[in-house]
C-alpha cells in the first residue's frame, strides 16, 4: 500500500516539474510573420513566376498535343496526369531555392533579434513579435 507521504511528494514532484515547464514556456520569445508577404517581396519571386508561367503554357500545349492524338479515355487521363507532375517538379525546382533564401533570412532575424519561436501570424490570435519586414530586408541584402 502507498503511504500519504508518498502521494504527497509525488503531487509535490509532479507540480514543481509542471512550474518549471511552465517556466521554460513562458521564456519563449516569439515572433510573427506573414509568409505570403515575404514570398511576393522575394527579389526573384517575380522571375521565377514568369518562368513558372512559361512552363505551364508549354506543358499545357505539350498536353494538348498528346491528347488530341489520343482516343482512348484512359490514356488521355494519364498523359494529363503526367504533364500536371512534370510540372509540379519544375514549380518545386524552381521555388526551392527562394524557400531556402527566406529560410536563412528568417533564422538570421530570429537570431538577431533573439527570438526562440517564429510562426506565421495567421496562427496567431495574440501577442508575438512581427518580423516580416525584417526578414524582407534581409532577403533584400543579397
């Protein structure tokens, strides 16, 4: 059988080490941003769209082509299914290295600025503290 003493320094355990968790968490500094706004102010977002653009025009025509040619419904289907991951790896080729950019440049602010957690603001219904002009700026830098 388990002694008061017991379950008393259990509670006692239990409770401190929710303190100091609650502690660590209220330690987090955090900051905001708003990932769209950063994506459109990336030095090459509008070159890679107009190379995105280009892609699809051709893998739409590429498509067309290949189904005009074909009769059988399935197959139709699948050349469509094709083209559509075609270009689905180009976009992630492409985009890649404009995630990898605001990655860096979101790290570095973060840093700076020593911030230990930064989310989107869409998640945020309170506080936080917003970078997104920062990390623009520092995308801006290179």
């Amino acid at each position: 059988m388990v002694s008061r003493k017991t379950v008393l320094v259990s509670i006692l355990a239990v409770t401190a080490a929710l303190f100091m968790a609650g502690s660590a968490f209220a330690a987090d500094v955090i900051g905001t941003i708003s990932t769209q706004k950063i994506m459109f102010q990336h030095p090459k977002f509008e070159q890679v769209q107009k190379q995105l653009k280009d892609i699809t025009a051709s893998k739409q025509k590429e498509a067309q082509t290949a189904i005009d040619k074909e009769s059988d419904d399935k197959k139709k289907a699948q050349i469509y299914q094709s083209k559509r991951q075609e270009l689905a790896k180009e976009e992630q080729k492409l985009m890649e290295p404009l995630f990898k950019d605001i990655n860096l440049a979101i790290r570095t602010v973060a840093n700076q600025k020593k911030l230990t957690v930064v989310v989107d603001k869409e998640a945020v219904f309170y506080g936080g503290i917003d970078i997104t002009d920062a990390v623009i700026a520092e995308l801006k830098k290179k």
